[in-house]
C-alpha cells in the first residue's frame, strides 16, 4: 500500500493535522506503507 496521509504528517511531524485525522476515525490508522511502516512509526520517530 502506499502512504497515505496519515503516514504523510506522521513523517512530517504536523501533531495537530495527524491528531485529527485519527480523531476523525476515517482513516486506518494500522495501515502499512510499502515498508511495513505504519503511521504511528513515523509520528514516533522524530
């Protein structure tokens, strides 16, 4: 699967974009890019 925006501001470290997709409840939060990497792995490597 590719990125999508979740992993998108997760990568960029947009706290409040990426809290509000999440908070929306519209996106998976559990989904894989390409290299396995959810959303949450990128928002927690910064």
């Amino acid at each position: 699967m590719a990125r999508t925006p979740l992993h998108m501001f997760g990568m960029e470290y947009r706290r409040d974009e990426y809290l509000g997709l999440v908070a929306s409840g519209e996106h998976d939060v559990n989904a894989q890019d390409l290299d396995g990497k959810t959303p949450l792995h990128y928002a927690t490597e910064q």
